[in-house]
C-alpha cells in the first residue's frame, strides 16, 4: 500500500498488494482475454493457443475461491445464499429459460437439472455451484477441519467428474488457501514472487512438453492425462498473475 500526500492537503492511497481488488480484477480481465483467445482460435483450428482456455479458467476458480473466502472472513455465512449462490445462479436460470423459449420445447428434465445446476450445459456454472456448497458446508460445520472436505472433493472431482473439471480439481481451493494465508501472500518480497513465478513455470511448461509425447498422448482420458493437465493449468495460471502483478501498472491495466 503507498500513500501519496499532495500539497493541496489531499490524500490519495493506492493499494498494490499482490491481493488487492484493483489487481484481482486485472488478473480477472487477463484470465477473460486469454480464455477468448482460445475460443476464437479454436474455431479456426489453430491449436497452439488451446492450453490457455484452461489456464485462463483456472485463474477464474482461483480468484472465485479467493475472493469467496475473503468474503467469508467480513461477513461470515449471513446471507450466503442471497450474496453468492443466487447471483450466479439466478441469472443463469434466467437465460436458459429464455434460450429454451427460443429454440422451442426441448427435455424438460433435461433443462430443471440444467437450471439446477446439476448437468448444465455450461459446466462451469455447475462446477462453482458445488464448490461454493462445499465451501459452506465446510465452514458451517466442520470448522477447523474444513480442509477434509475440501480435500475430498478435489479427490472427487478428480476421479469421478470426468477430464474438463479434474484438471481444475486444485483451483478452487488454491484460492481459498491463498486467502487463508493472505497477510504471508502480501509480504512476499519481489525475490520471492520472482521465484514463485519461476517454480510455477517450470512445473507448466514441464508438464505442457511432457503432453506432446506420442506414449502419454495414448493415455489420453485416464488419469495419468488427467494429472498432467492438472500440473499445466493452475501452476501457469497462478504463473501469470504473479507476472502481470510484477508488471508495471501502466502496462498491466492497458
């Protein structure tokens, strides 16, 4: 945090933590434009971009889960369900029944486990509806062993969801570490982040080589594969938000 005092007598104090909400919402808007990128590429078949959809996205489940628990620390579980779950349910619920309108009558049970969050067509939503009941049912319960449930659902979402939430299986709850420990986090010297960021990409790029192998393509869809995109996404997305934290700010926010 750095406090300016102008002659004029006025204060204005900018808050450059790592973990500060200007930064959070750059990282949020990088994680956006690279998640486009991807798509966009994506129908033109170029497929060197493709790794970013999900590192982008696993800065989004990172920043979900941090900032969840930020919320958690201020507020506690008041009003949980109003804050959280029905602002990124409602309007969700809200579209597809306007998507169902328009295209005509379709499998309506199909649609109330849509809406419901429980297969949705957009598995993200359905992804962070569940991560968000873990979240309150650990605090609301289980107290300082809330960090068994967490652990077991990562597990879960790892050997039951299928390929595209196990690879995100540890984003979540990253960010719920890293607010746990966000005074530690906010410390962090430039040497330290500088190495962070470091470890973190050697352990992406590792793992994003060791995809392109011809034995480890033939494992694809198992768990071994699926480890692998686990070690690509989180470890480059948290990679990213360290580097554009070590960006200079005019450069970070263009």
């Amino acid at each position: 945090m750095v406090i300016f005092i102008f002659p004029d007598g006025k204060v204005t104090i900018v808050d450059n933590r790592v973990t500060s909400r200007p930064n959070t919402n750059v990282y949020r808007g990088w994680a956006m434009l690279i998640i486009m990128i991807c798509h966009v590429t994506g129908e033109w078949l170029f497929k060197p971009f493709t790794p970013l959809g999900g590192i982008g996205v696993a800065m989004f489940l990172f920043l979900s889960g941090f900032g969840l628990s930020e919320s958690y620390k201020k507020n506690g579980l008041n009003k949980f369900g109003q804050k959280k779950l029905l602002r990124l349910v409602l309007p969700y619920v809200l579209f597809r029944i306007v998507c169902v309108m328009i295209e005509g009558a379709g499998n309506w049970k199909r649609l109330l486990l849509d809406i419901c969050c429980w297969e949705s067509v957009y598995w993200y939503i359905d992804y962070m509806v569940r991560c968000y009941i873990v979240f309150w049912v650990a605090n609301r319960f289980l107290g300082k062993y809330k960090w068994v449930a967490f652990g077991a659902f990562a597990l879960y979402t790892f050997g039951v969801m299928g390929a595209i939430r196990a690879e995100q299986a540890l984003s979540f709850f990253a960010g719920v570490v890293c607010s746990d420990y966000v005074e530690k986090v906010n410390g962090w010297s430039k040497r330290t982040l500088v190495t962070i960021m470091v470890m973190m990409a050697i352990v992406g790029i590792s793992c994003l080589a060791a995809k392109q192998l011809p034995a480890l393509r033939e494992l694809f869809d198992t768990y071994y594969y699926y480890a692998v995109e686990l070690g690509i996404k989180l470890p480059l997305g948290i990679m990213m938000m360290v580097g554009l934290y070590l960006l200079p700010q005019r450069i970070r926010k263009s």
